[in-house]
C-alpha cells in the first residue's frame, strides 16, 4: 500500500519522500517515479525510534523547508495464535510499530506544520478493518488499529486550530504481498479457511490522494475501501 500510495501522489504532483527499513524497497519505489517530475526521496529509517523518527523530519525540512501531507502507513503483524500463546515481544513489536510509530511521526509532522508558512497540513493514518472487527487470533494488531481510531479522533480535535486536517483510511483486502496467502484461505470466525476477494491497490491509493489533495478546510475524517465481497460483517 506504501508504494501504490507514493506512486499515486507522486503522479498527482506530490514531493515524496518514502521512509521505512528496507532501503532497498524504497529505492525500488524511487525507480518507478514517473518520469518528467522531481525525483521520490528514500530516506531510511525506523519508525519506532523517537530519534531516528526525529532525524528524518529534519531532513525533510532542511530539503523542502515544509510537509504538507504525513500518510503514516508503516506496519507490523504478529504470528495468529492464541493469546495466552504469543510471545510478549511480538505485542510490543506490533504496537511500537503500528501505533507508537504513527504517534511519533505525527508528532513531528504537527511540529513541523504548526510553525510552517503557511501553517498547516494534513495527516493520513492506515487503519485498517480491524480497526472496526477483529481476525481470529489477532489482538495486537487489532488492538493497535483500534488505537489509531483514537489518535486519529485526538488529532484531528486538538489540531484543528492549527489548520491541520487527520483522517484515516481503513483498507479491506488490498491485493500486496502481504494478503496474498488469502487465495489460498484465511481463517474463518467459524475456524474454517476461506478463499477471499481482494482488490487492486490502485483503488486504495485513488482515495489516499484523493484525502491528500483536498483543501484544509476539508477533511475526510473515516474512509473504507474494501473489497466489496471481503468478509466484514460479523465476519462471516
């Protein structure tokens, strides 16, 4: 989704600027800029790090002297067990990534645009399905999407006086690497496993820039985008 989303805004006359572990995937992304507009900017790093999260939106203002739109999408999941059976460590993984990352990179992206000229800015948080209803066997990730639900709502309330706008996109089966294992089955509530629809990443990535290029004095403060025939009510 990181990718189709930065090809998306890139191609709607976005700067971007890609971050994330595997400097090696952003560079790939990088390549795939469409040709004739500014080069996309892979800047490394872990989200999870207050100063490497720090040290990132530095750059971005010593390059481009403000940010306009922070898509906080970087994630994590954990193995599907029972919870009694999950190591301690991969829920604190799962939640320093998914939601303490969110946090950290909106606080200096609020930072940043609140002192801006002009002022103001607009912040996208990947929730997720699961911010609504849980998978089998899935608490931490559910758990940390449920909070960025809450740090969304607390965003958008306590910086809309400094003209920046928060909205969320909760995302249902995107067709990425990641969801790839539902052609072959998922499991069920019931404890069956079910093949599941999904749909290109293409039509995710339309409502991100869609939300990103919105003026400031509108918001699209929740939008689900789901593969149509996906599972969702009461799963099942």
């Amino acid at each position: 989704m990181g990718r189709a989303s930065a090809l998306g805004l890139h191609a709607a006359g976005f700067h971007v600027v890609l971050t994330g572990r595997r400097g090696e995937e952003l560079e790939k992304t990088a390549a795939m800029a469409q040709a004739g507009k500014p080069p996309m900017l892979a800047l490394p790093s872990d989200v999870s790090q207050p100063d490497a999260v720090a040290g990132l939106f530095a750059e971005v203002e010593r390059r481009f002297g403000r940010l306009d739109v922070l898509f906080n999408n970087a994630g994590k999941n954990a193995p599907a067990v029972p919870m009694d059976e999950l190591p301690v460590e991969d829920w604190f993984s799962v939640i320093a990534v998914n939601l303490s990352g969110a946090y950290l990179c909106a606080r200096e992206a609020i930072r940043l645009m609140k002192k801006q000229t002009p002022r103001g800015g607009r912040i996208i948080n990947n929730g997720s399905i699961s911010a609504h209803v849980p998978r089998p066997y899935s608490a931490p990730y559910t758990a940390s999407k449920h909070a960025i639900t809450g740090l969304t709502k607390s965003i958008a309330l306590d910086c809309r006086e400094h003209d920046i706008a928060c909205g969320q996109i909760d995302i249902g089966n995107a067709a990425t690497e990641m969801t790839e294992r539902m052609t072959s089955g998922v499991l069920q509530p019931d404890g069956s496993k079910k093949v599941e629809p999904r749909i290109n990443a293409k039509h995710v990535a339309d409502a991100v820039v869609y939300m990103a290029s919105l003026p400031l004095d509108a918001n699209v403060p929740f939008i689900t985008v789901m593969a149509t025939k996906m599972p969702l009510m009461g799963r099942g």
